[in-house]
C-alpha cells in the first residue's frame, strides 16, 4: 500500500528514517561535546565560566553589551 488515507507511506518513510538519522548524530555530537568539556576540566578550566563564553559569543554585540550593561548595574544596585 502506497497511499494509506492520503499519506503517501514511503515518502513518510522516508522523512521518519532521515529524522532518525540526525537524532542518533546528534546524540553523539553531544557526547563529543561532553568530552570536550571533560577534557577542558582537566586541563583545569572552569567549565561554568566556558559555557557562559559560548553563550556570550553567540550573542550579538550589541545584545551582550546590554546584557552586561544591566548586569552592571544590578551589581551596583546590591552593592557588589
């Protein structure tokens, strides 16, 4: 049966088998990642500190500089 209620089985099939495809290569993209981070803990980096790198880097400039504008100025409000 090629058409099953207006679905076309092998196109699904299709789609199904390239969806799984990319979780099992992103299932070890995260694992190469967990290692890199391993690795860079042994190497005596701080971990939090480089995760919060990445997330600044993906930041536009313009973004992080407000980010760290108001962090600034919640610091100052603490008196920190």
């Amino acid at each position: 049966m090629a058409d099953v209620g207006g679905v076309a089985a092998e196109r699904l099939r299709a789609f199904v088998e390239r969806i799984e495809r990319l979780e099992e290569e992103k299932t070890a993209l995260v694992a190469d990642i967990r290692e890199v981070y391993s690795e860079a803990k042994g190497a005596g980096f701080d971990v939090k500190v480089l995760r919060q790198i990445l997330r600044l880097r993906k930041m536009d400039q313009t973004d992080r500089q407000r980010q760290e504008e108001l962090l600034d100025v919640y610091l100052r409000a603490l008196e920190m």
